[in-house]
C-alpha cells in the first residue's frame, strides 16, 4: 500500500528562516508546528526527541548541535561543534544526547541542558563512518558504515558511563559489501531483546545478538529497504526512513523482530531527502537532509512533521 500526504506546513518563526503561516492539523500535538527551520547552512542528519516536547538535531556541517522546543519551533545551538560531523542522535532518560561521529570514526555523550560533553569515544581512525546510535537500559550500540562491527559503550551502575567501548564484530547474514552505506540506522526489537540494523546498500534488515553480533535477516515479505537510512520501533511497528526515495516505510514486526510485514508507505510533499524519524505524540518529526542540494552557507533547512500512521 502506498499513500501520498497533503502538505501540513505552519508558519513558525526558525531560528533563521520564517515559513508562510497555515493552520497546523488537530491532534495532541495540534497547535505545535507542523514544520520549523534550521539554522541556514546546518547540514542536519539526525534527529532525538525524549519524553519533552524538545528535539534534538546534530549538523554535518560542523557537528554543532541545535535544540528545538516542539510547541514553538524555535531553536538554538546549545553545543558547539568539534569541527566534525554530528549524525546519528538518542537521547535516554538520564538527558543525556548520545551523537555518532561520522567520519571522525568517534563519538560523544553530550549533556542536554548544558550542552556540555560528558565523555567522548574514539572508534576508528581510518575507512569509517560511525553513522547511528541506540541507547537501551544497558548500553549505547552504534553502526559503522564501512566496518562489520558495532560499537558497544556498556553502562555501569546507574548509568555511569566507562573509560573505553566495546567492539561486537557483525558476523552471521550480514555481508559487509563496497561503499560507505553498509550499516546504518539501528533500533531494538519489540521485545527488547535484540537489535536491528538496515543496510542501505542491499536494502536489508538484520536482527543482531547484543550478547554476540551474531545477525540474521528479517524477512519483510520480500520487500527491499532501498535507502535505508533511520530507524525507528514503537511497540510492534518499524519505521523505517528512505531518504533519497523521500518516503517512510511502515512494518509490523513480531515480537522477536524476526520477521516483519509492510503496512504502507507514507510520503509528503515536503520531504526533501529525510534521514531519521523521531516521535512526539501523535506525530513523526523527521529532518531533511537535502542530500540532492548542494550545501553552502546559506542553504536553508528544516524539519517536518507527519501524523503518526
């Protein structure tokens, strides 16, 4: 099934940009912006959202990190950049922003008051691309799109975070193949058990053993996840994000994540390359990417929301 949204957007004044004001659609989060700026030139990749109504966006461009208040769209830049890409964000209950480092083959723990950094984790030095994050009771696991590997930061007694990561070799279904998009976005099974990855570049989703990196693939009913990019698992249902397709795929997984089944495909018309989907309410918040556009200084960007299907 595949379904085409109307367009919601609504006037909010960005941290640099205004957008033409209409009326945002009822709901729980009804009066909230349906679309709000990011600052001109940010580059933005991933997304965060906790149990406020605050989102959480980490830049490309110079990895900076920008705050957003989901009832107001506006936004600041809370945590300055260290000059390398921001791009995968969680956040857990402790308020603590957990970024993926991209090509710096690292990563950061950022506190999401301050903005201040709590800890710092270098991966790799070479051919790496540290892409995504999920954060569950446990430990921190990230991808890297060009290794056969997840990162792995085990948390001690209440949360603490350790001097040193683990890595977790990727073996099993998992095939690394040429190109940097491999391993991408990552979430947990419905039954929190295990993890889930997309690989972008065979469109394939994989459950993976926490204890031992031992993957598996998921059947999808032969669908293929052709750009698989940012994941996303509420109760039983996948989200899964297709960015240069400018659509969202949604599944209904099984308990165990070992097998799932397309309930549609959602796209709007302001889509413009999303990368990563967070929730909020009854909507989906998802940044664009602008991928096809070139970057420049002034290049504007913004994030969009989409009801919940």
């Amino acid at each position: 099934m595949y379904r085409r949204l109307g367009v919601l957007a609504v006037a909010v004044l960005g941290f640099t940009l205004v957008a033409p004001a209409v009326a945002a659609e009822p709901g729980s989060s009804g009066r909230f912006p349906a679309e709000f700026a990011l600052p001109n030139g940010f580059m933005p990749e991933g997304i965060a959202i906790g149990d406020a109504p605050t989102a959480y966006f980490g830049s490309r461009a110079d990895g900076s990190l920008f705050r957003v208040d989901l009832r107001t769209g506006k936004g600041e830049v809370f945590s300055k950049g260290p000059g390398t890409p921001s791009v995968g964000l969680k956040i857990d209950n402790r308020r603590r922003v957990f970024v993926s480092g991209g090509t710096a083959g690292d990563a950061r723990v950022v506190d999401a008051r301050s903005g201040a950094v709590l800890k710092s984790y270098k991966f790799a030095g070479t051919d790496t691309f540290v892409n995504d994050v999920i954060v569950t009771d446990l430990a921190a696991y990230y991808t890297d799109s060009r290794k056969a590997v997840l990162y792995k930061i085990p948390f001690g007694r209440h949360g603490k975070l350790p001097e040193t990561f683990t890595p977790l070799p990727l073996t099993g279904d998992f095939v690394l193949t040429p190109g940097v998009n491999n391993a991408n976005g990552i979430a947990e099974t419905p039954d929190g058990r295990a993890l889930l990855i997309v690989q972008s570049n065979t469109g394939k989703l994989f459950r993976v053993d926490p204890a031992t990196g031992v993957t598996k693939e998921v059947g999808l009913g032969g669908e293929v996840l052709t750009n698989g990019d940012g994941l996303l698992v509420e109760g039983t249902t996948l989200y899964v994000v297709q960015n240069r397709l400018n659509t969202v795929g949604v599944f209904k997984l099984n308990r165990s994540g070992t097998a799932g089944k397309l309930v549609t495909k959602v796209t709007d018309a302001r889509f413009d390359v999303p990368t990563t989907v967070a929730s909020f309410g009854r909507r989906l918040y998802l940044p664009n990417a602008r991928f096809t556009t070139p970057p420049t200084p002034d290049t504007p960007y913004n994030a969009v929301a989409i009801p919940r299907p």
